[in-house]
C-alpha cells in the first residue's frame, strides 16, 4: 500500500522526478523523461506494480529531510544495534538517468533490507531480469524491455525469488554501501558505475550554488526558496518546459475519479512560474521558458494548445490504465490529458502578462518572438465570442467565465502596453478597443448588483475562486469595492472550516463530473495575497502560517489539502501551489509584484 501523499520526497534530475517514502521506498519512477512510462508505480498501484524498498531491519526513521537547499534527501534510521544513514539524490548534470543510493553506518551494526521490483510500461511489463559481468568484471543486475533498460550496481545486489530481486546485507560504524540504479537505451552497453563521491559533491554544489541567488529574509523565506527549488526541479534542463507536477492521477477526492495526469506543461501554470522567477531574480529560467513557449507554440496560431509535453510535442492523448487499482482505489488512472483539446480564453491572457514582465526586466523582443505574440492575440482576436471551458478545464458545457474575459482583457491590455510603453509594432489602437468592450461586457454582465459580487460564469450566481485574479492582473485594485465584494462572497461560499478556499461548489454540477474534491491550496495562496494587498495584513499572517504549516518536512506541497481529514491531496508536488506561495509571501513582504495600474 502506498504512503499518504505528505510522506513522499522528491528527488529529481530535471528530466525526470521520483517520488521517495519516509520509510525509504521509491513507489513512482518515470525514466528518462517526467511523462515517460513509468518503471515504478506501486503509487497508483500496488507492490506488484513495481517498487525499490531500502530499510533498516526492525529500525525507525529519526531524521528525513533534505540537505540544505537540495533535493539530496537524508533519511536517518536507528535500531537497537546501531544507526545508519541513507542519502538519496540523483545525479545532476552528467547527462545520466540515475538514482544513487548511499548507507552510511553511525553507530554499532544494523541489518539493511532491500527489494527492487521492475515493471517498465507503467507496471504492465515483466523486464527480463539477468545478472552479469559488465566492463572490469563487475557484476550487476540488467533488466531490459523493449527500447528500455535499467542496470543495478552495488556491492550487495539482491537476489532474484519470482520475479522480485530481494536482499539484506550488514552494515557496521565508518561503512559505505553505494548502490546506483541507471537507465539506458536497450540497444546500448550498459554503463559503468558513477564516482558517488564526486557526482554527490556536484550535486550538492549544484543545487546550493542555484538557490544562494535568493536573498529575501523574513518569517516566510524558507518557505519561498524550498518553492523556487520546486519549480526549478520541474523545469527539464534541455528544453525549459516546466511540468505542473511529476505525478498522474493523485486523487482530487479520495476513493473519486477526479484523477489527472500533470505531467505536461500548461502555457498557464508556466507563465505563472517565468514571473515568479522573474521576481527573484532568476532570469534565465524565465528566458528559457519564453523560447520554449515560442518552440511550442510555432505555427499556425489556430493550432494553439493550453498544454504540451516538455519537448512542445501536441500529442497527448488521455487514456485509462485499467490494470492499475489507483492511489487508494482512486480510479481510472489516467496518461495524457483530455485538456489538451478545450479551448480555455484566459491562457493567453496569462502568457501576455508574464512577457510584460519581462520586458520590464529590460528583456528585448526578438524577430521571432513579438511576432508570435501577435499571432497569439490574432487569435483571441478570432475567438472573441466564444465561450470557453475556463481556467479549472472543466468538461462540462462550454460557457463565458468571467475569469477567462477579465484574462482575455489582461492579454489586450499588455499588447497595448507593448506597444506604446516599448516601442514594438503593432495595432493598439484597436487592442484598446477591444479590451475597452471587453471592461465594459464584464462590468455589465460578469457583476452581480444584487449579490455584489462578480460570479463565476455571466448571468448565474455561483462565485469562483479564481476571480481573486482580477487584481492581480490590475483590471481593478485590490480594495476596490467590486473586488471586495467579490473577496466577501468568496469567504461566504467557498471556505471550509479551517478557512481554505474551494476552487467552486462542485455540486452545481458545472465542471460535468461527479463527486466533490477539497480545497485547493493556490486559491488560499491568492486569498493570503488578496488580505495582504487590500490592508488585512493579520487575515493574511494568519491564514499563510496555516498554509505552510501544511508542508511536510521536506516543504514540498500538493495539489489540494483535505482539512477534515489533515492530509495533502492531489497531484505532487504541485507546481501551481508553490509559486502561489510564493506571490503570497512576497504580498506579505510588500514588494511590488503588485500590476501597474490598466493602460
């Protein structure tokens, strides 16, 4: 059976990103790439379905956390013999798709038991599974199936017993045991065992060296650097796209079928992170991104996706994994993203909000890229009236979010700016009246006098948790009184007793699915940076304190928390949460994230 959810570290190469237990079992791999098929899946699953467990025989875990600003995870286990310490990591930067197990002995002599069981295709496929003599007389542990194959190298490798490889080997004081797990190509040689100490070191330095760049103080900063790191983990190195999270199908509802894949990269949610890492001074990241948007994106503006794989391949097709029994029985599983086709109005407001930013950072437009960004608006421009599926995808009938026209305003309005604040070409004067209609529509329709409040969808009462965006892409300030309002009705309808807020009432049936889900961790980050803006600085102290205290030891956060149970749900870690957490903190600290005022 799988741990909760909070329980899991990550550990990650920038190409891909296993999830990691407290008691020392890596129950989701990917290999070599985030949305690969998995080698691992006993998360979704069970034990059959693939696993690598390292423990300590009758010990507990003392310490688990990671070393400072990594995701090199120590895990510390003691017994009534002795102690021990596992350090786990992936090597970064040598190109090699690897995890590296190491035990330490710290005291006396404790007994480490290990079980390694591959299943390649998302726990479908039985590898066939040989030991054999590598280069220098070696031997290891080789598993193959079609295009992939992984080798095992260690001094204690596990012996084979139907079709799992399991072992236990004694570990005394001033000992080291390394054990390394590598995938490769089945058509190639399999490689040689890393220099642990040297790739542990590189690691270390690499990590440490990326986050010593963040110098913001205060109650919250640990908070905001472990989130950076975060979104920095889910960025693939070659190509920049940046996954919403490394995991598919964490149940929304526990036992429900509100199960996603999010492994991909949603225009949205990446834009979103380019302006955090702007904020902190991390501009390559957010240049990396913009030329990956402008790789994926290329073409026919007509064809433009809300998501694509980290490479900018469209393709990704949603489809049911019957054989896996789900995260506590959460069923379907699902790889790919029936997203993928849902027309959602707001993402290209979220893009153009995140390119301004960097042309206030003093980022020049190039020949390809202001080029596409006009394309982009072409398209808004095309699809103007149409409803829309709204920014949660919901797959029921398409309908005007007022979220996805107040976005629609914000992509106007920034090409506006561009244009006569920097001096690129192109027809403001009519993207400036557009966006003036588009004022003008949602005052008149996305408003309710009588509820004073704007609603989720024109003409229907329900409220939406994403509405605490109108500010921050400044179509109103902060304390303004329809914004108020709207932030009132808001903490009326969506909060639960622990003061989170839903995303929207589920019951209403809009989002076309069954079941319920629980609060969902960004929009109480917005509501903190909604408090923090408009004066009500101790709602907002309050409220972060309780969002932060969420997070396990390692500071990693899901998707959702379920509040009446006291544990994280949902995919993980969740992009989307940590860089909301992010601009809360920084609304605490009052820096000036805050949008200039509409143009």
């Amino acid at each position: 059976m799988a741990s909760l959810i909070e329980d899991y570290a990550l550990l990650t190469d920038q190409h891909t990103a296993p999830l990691i237990s407290r008691n020392g079992s890596i129950d989701w791999l990917c290999f070599p790439r985030f949305d690969s098929a998995s080698i691992f899946a006993s998360l979704v699953g069970d034990d059959e379905n693939g696993h690598w467990s390292l423990s300590a025989r009758d010990g507990e875990v003392t310490e688990w956390g990671y070393v400072e600003s990594t995701f090199v995870l120590q895990t510390k286990w003691e017994t009534g013999q002795g102690a021990v310490r596992v350090t786990d990591f992936m090597p970064i930067g040598d190109r090699r798709a690897s995890i590296v197990r190491r035990i330490e002995g710290l005291e006396g002599e404790v007994t480490m038991e290990t079980e390694l069981r591959m299943r390649f295709g998302y726990g479908e496929v039985m590898p066939w599974v040989r030991r054999r003599q590598l280069g220098g007389g070696e031997e290891a542990i080789v598993a193959m199936a079609g295009p992939d194959a992984m080798v095992l190298h260690g001094t204690h490798l596990p012996h084979p017993s139907n079709h799992v490889h399991a072992g236990h080997f004694a570990v005394k004081a001033g000992q080291v045991v390394d054990m390394e797990l590598t995938w490769f190509p089945s058509h190639r040689v399999a490689p040689s065992p890393s220099d642990v100490d040297k790739t542990l070191r590189e690691t270390t330095d690499f990590w440490q060296t990326w986050a010593s760049s963040f110098t913001q103080q205060g109650p919250y900063a640990e908070a905001v650097k472990r989130s950076l790191l975060v979104l920095k983990a889910l960025t693939h190195e070659d190509t920049g796209g940046i996954v919403a999270a490394p995991t598919t199908s964490l149940p929304e509802q526990f036992g429900g079928s509100r199960n996603w894949d999010y492994r991909y990269c949603w225009l949205r949610d990446a834009a979103l992170t380019l302006e955090s890492m702007l904020v902190h001074g991390y501009e390559d990241e957010a240049l990396q991104w913009r030329n990956w948007l402008l790789r994926a994106v290329a073409g026919d503006p007509e064809d433009l996706q809300i998501m694509y794989a980290v490479d900018g391949a469209r393709n990704l097709l949603e489809r049911e994994l019957d054989h896996l029994s789900g995260y506590e029985q959460s069923r379907p599983v699902r790889v790919g993203n029936g997203a993928v086709a849902q027309y959602q109005g707001d993402v290209i407001g979220e893009v153009m909000v995140a390119l301004e930013k960097l042309r206030q950072a003093g980022v020049k437009e190039d020949s390809f890229s202001w080029p596409l960004q006009r394309a982009m608006l072409q398209y808004l421009e095309n699809h103007f009236e149409d409803k829309d599926h709204g920014i949660w995808e919901m797959r029921g009938p398409k309908n005007y979010f007022t979220h996805s026209r107040v976005m629609m305003w914000a992509a106007l309005d920034r090409g506006v700016r561009a244009v006569r604040d920097h001096g690129l070409k192109g027809p403001a004067d009519r993207w400036q009246q557009l966006a003036d209609r588009l004022r003008t529509e949602i005052m008149e329709k996305g408003f309710d006098k009588d509820l004073n409040s704007f609603t989720q969808i024109y003409g229907e009462p329900a409220t939406d948790a994403s509405l605490l965006q109108i500010p921050q892409v400044g179509f109103l300030p902060y304390d303004d009184r329809h914004v108020l309002g709207t932030v009132a009705r808001i903490e009326e309808e969506l909060k639960d007793e622990a003061g989170l807020l839903l995303r929207y009432r589920t019951e209403h049936g809009v989002d076309g699915l069954e079941g319920g889900e629980h609060p969902f961790m960004a929009c109480s980050f917005w509501l903190v940076e909604q408090y923090a803006r408009s004066g009500r600085t101790d709602d907002a102290t309050k409220l972060m304190d309780r969002l932060t205290g969420y997070s396990n030891e390692t500071g990693l956060l899901s998707e959702e928390y379920a509040t009446t149970k006291s544990r994280m749900a949902g995919n993980y870690p969740q992009a989307f949460s940590h860089l909301t957490l992010v601009r809360a903190a920084d609304a605490l600290a009052g820096d000036p994230q805050e949008p200039v005022e509409p143009s």
